[in-house]
C-alpha cells in the first residue's frame, strides 16, 4: 500500500520537495505513518520572502483579529487531543497519555497567548526636558526562523509559534525530521486560519541545510532553537554574521538531590518520574540522583523495584508505562553509556539492555546505576535515554556542590523535609528552573522557562517574558 504524502506549507500553498522521506514508528519500524516532503533551499529562501512580505500584514491586523486566530488553534487542539495525540504517539515514541497531554498542553499556549495579544501595553515616562513626553512601545522582531526538537514534537512547536504569531511577527518553521507528523497536523491546522499568505510556512528538511538558510538570510530577524548544544554553536556561529537575534535552549544534566530527611515514596516518586518518563528523552530529565548516606540503600533498592515492574512496549497499547526511545541510533547510543557506565565502575543496578519484542521496535529496559562519580561521563554527557545514575554524597553541602558541578544549568531539584535546606538550594542552585520536592521534568506555560551556562542562550521562553525575545522595543520622545 502506497503511503500518504505531506508537503511543505509555503507562502499560503503546499508544496513538493525534491524528495520524500518514509517517517516510521520507533514502536514497530513496519509502520509508515506517512512520507514527508523535504524542502529545498530554494524553497526555504523562498518561504523567507514569504514571511518577509507578509510580516507588515499580520502585524497591521486588529488585536483582536490575532487573538481570534490563536484561540482558534488552541481550541481546535484542544477537542482534537485524542486523535492528535495518538499521532504524536505512534510517531515519537511517548505513551498514549503522554501523547494526549502534550496535545492539551499545546492548545493552552495557544490559549494563553492569545490572552496575551490583548495585554500588549506601552509605557509612558517623563523626560528631563521640560514640555517633552515618552512612549515606550512594543513592536513585532519580524521575520521568525523556528527550529524545534523531536522529543515533544508539538509542545515545543506551539511554545515558540504561538508567541510569534502573538506579537505579530511572520513565521519559518523547520520541525524534527524524525517527527514531522505532529508538525505537520500543527501546520494544517494553522493554515486554516484568517493568516495572510506567507505569515506561517512550513520547510521539512534536514537541519543542516534548513537551518543553514535561516542563518544566513539576511531577511531573519530572529531565531529560536531547541536541540542539542552542538547544534546550537554552530547555528550560533552561522548567525553571527547577520546580526540575527537568539533564543536557544540545548543540553543539560539535571539533578535531583535526594536528603536523609526526604519522604522516601516521594523521593521514589519524583526520581522516577523526573528520570525516566518520556522514556528519559526530556531536556529536563533528572539522570543525576544525588543522594545522602542514610536513605540512599533504601531509595535505591524502591527504586530499582519500580524500574522492574515498567511495563516497556508498544506506545499505543494499553498498560505501557514506557514506550521505545526514538530510533535505532539513539538505542544503541544509550546502549554504549550504559556499557561505559559499566566499565567506568559504577554499579547497574537493573536494566540497560535492549528488548526483543513480536514487532521491530526500539525498546530498551529503563536503567539503574549506583555508585557513581559525578566525573563518571555518563554524569557529564546529555544521555537522552531512560538511564540515571545515584551518585552518594555525605551531606547537603557536598550535593549542593556536585548538582552545580556540571556544564549545564536547566533544572535541579531537591527533595527534602528541611525548609532550611529547601530555600537554601532555591537559592543557590546554579539554574534556571528549581524543583523542590518535585520531578524536575514538568513546568507550567504561563511562567519563564530557560536555563544558565550551556543549557540556554539569549531571553527566556514561555510566559510573558517570552516578548523579551519576540518584539523590540521603540522609544518615541515628543515635544508639544
């Protein structure tokens, strides 16, 4: 049976690429969900122009006209997050609910800023001159080159798209070529709404090519990128030349220190969950335990128990704690730290190995190491896998310092009974985002999300510091 094909949305039509590639389910490689065109670079350039010519259009459009387009792709998210998240699912890998709830959440970004689009106010200010007046306004950054990861192939999409959209800005959107799917469904929903032609275009394709011309084009005005620290330098690199304004968030090794004190199911509970859900394929993920001498023997040995009773299977079945990580080189790129782990000296405890199921799929049993050193690599390496490794400290003081130690900066989190430990470690956690007795995977989309050192770069996400990035600033003096 011939597989459906998608095309690439550009300056209000869909177009063909030069090619097509097959996007398969890592749950059973069998499955062609369908075959995706991939953009040329004339196509991008030509879908940059699009967003240039169009950008003054929608940033003239009424306020509330940009309200009722985002609430219209919020809601329709929303009512649609059962189909739409098992898409998401049967292409990335994530549970069913896992799926769904990224499809709701998606929709409430939408929701939310386009509450926003009627809070856009200015400022005003006296001078020092006599009989001289100042506006402080907001006005749209322009043309917007978006390029998303493909571990939550909606939810970051809508977080970046919706504030665009929000502040009247023109969008090129480069998805995940593992996880066009959920791009695409996005795209089809928004090229349904009241846009002028060329506002919102769609380029498939790979990265280094897509993203390549969103660099050089001088007709960008800003770029935001999710995706790994080494993409992001060289994205970096490419960009400085023209100026162009970024917002990128990249690698981090997050983690949760577990004290003497915590509540042990709760600690079991926010390890868990902070490590391994989402197949531990999360930006945020704890795959740092950072714990004390006197609970560690018995949070090990809970945790463990908790990590052999995952159910690992198929994303779409019922009863599936644990779907298969995204592809076959990431496996066997989790597969080889769990082997280094291994020869490093730290102890696995339980999983790391790789399952055979009826159905070709890339599943592995979620991993456990104690033991460990926080100079081990695989407590310096952004794994990206169901793998955490229990490093033992000897008091508050030593984890606070081996948390901080480390490249990154996106997440931490503590859990404890302590208030004096728990406000101390807000305060002197060296990130961007602080959980207290709480997974460090999980935030809200009404507040600012970014990290510090080499997990984030340029303003904040989400919330509305989120104009931070997407609009500039006009100062306009007037004398009478």
């Amino acid at each position: 049976m011939t597989s459906q094909t998608f095309l690439n949305y550009i300056d209000g039509r869909w177009q063909a690429g030069d090619e097509f590639i097959d996007n398969r389910s890592p749950s059973d490689t069998e499955d062609v969900i369908g075959r995706y065109a991939q953009a040329t670079l004339a196509q991008a350039r030509e879908a940059i122009e699009a967003a240039r010519m169009a950008q003054p259009r929608w940033a003239a459009n009424g306020l509330e006209a940009r309200h009722d387009v985002l609430r219209a792709i919020g809601d329709e998210l929303i009512a649609r997050r059962d189909e739409l998240g098992r898409l998401l699912s049967r292409e990335e890998g994530k549970t069913l609910a896992e799926g769904i709830g990224e499809v709701a959440r998606s929709g409430q970004f939408f929701r939310y800023f386009a509450a926003e689009v009627l809070r856009q106010l200015g400022g005003k200010a006296d001078s020092v001159r006599p009989g001289v007046e100042i506006d402080i306004q907001r006005e749209p950054l322009g043309v917007v080159g978006i390029v998303t990861p493909w571990n939550f192939p909606m939810a970051t999409a809508s977080w970046k798209i919706a504030p665009a959209l929000a502040f009247g800005n023109a969008v090129v959107f480069k998805p995940a070529n593992l996880t066009p799917a959920s791009a695409w469904a996005l795209t089809e929903i928004i090229s349904r709404q009241a846009l002028p032609a060329g506002t919102f275009n769609l380029v498939m394709g790979p990265g280094e090519a897509i993203g390549r011309a969103l660099a050089d084009s001088p007709d960008v005005d800003g770029i935001t990128f999710t995706g790994s620290l080494e993409t992001g330098r060289r994205l970096a690199a490419a960009a400085a030349p023209q100026l162009i304004r970024l917002q990128m968030e990249m690698g981090s090794k997050n983690a949760l220190v577990v004290l003497d004190d915590a509540d042990l199911d709760l600690a079991v509970d926010c390890a868990f969950n902070g490590a391994y859900s989402g197949t531990g394929q999360k930006c945020t993920a704890s795959s740092r335990l950072v714990v004390t001498p006197g609970i560690r023997a018995a949070f090990v040995e809970r945790l463990a128990q908790r990590l052999r009773d995952v159910r690992v299977g198929r994303s779409l079945d019922d009863g599936v704690q644990m779907g298969p990580v995204v592809d076959q080189r990431q496996l066997e790129s989790n597969l080889r730290y769990v082997a280094l782990g291994r020869q490093e000296g730290a102890r696995l405890v339980c999983g790391g190995e790789a399952l055979a199921r009826p159905e070709r799929a890339w599943c592995m049993s979620p991993a456990l190491f104690d033991e460990g050193r926080n100079d081990m690599q695989i407590n310096r390496d952004e794994i990206f896998g169901p793998i955490a490794c229990v490093i033992p400290v000897r008091d508050y003081e030593e984890a606070l310092a081996v948390a901080n130690n480390t490249p990154f900066g996106l997440t931490a989190g503590i859990v404890t009974q302590s208030l004096r430990h728990a406000t101390h470690f807000r305060r002197h956690a060296k990130t961007g985002c602080v959980m207290v007795n709480l997974p460090t995977a999980g935030t809200d989309y009404h507040v600012p999300f970014g990290g510090r050192k080499a997990s984030s770069h340029g303003p904040r996400e989400q919330g509305p510091h989120a104009a931070e990035f997407y609009t500039t600033l006009k100062t306009a003096y007037t004398r009478a």
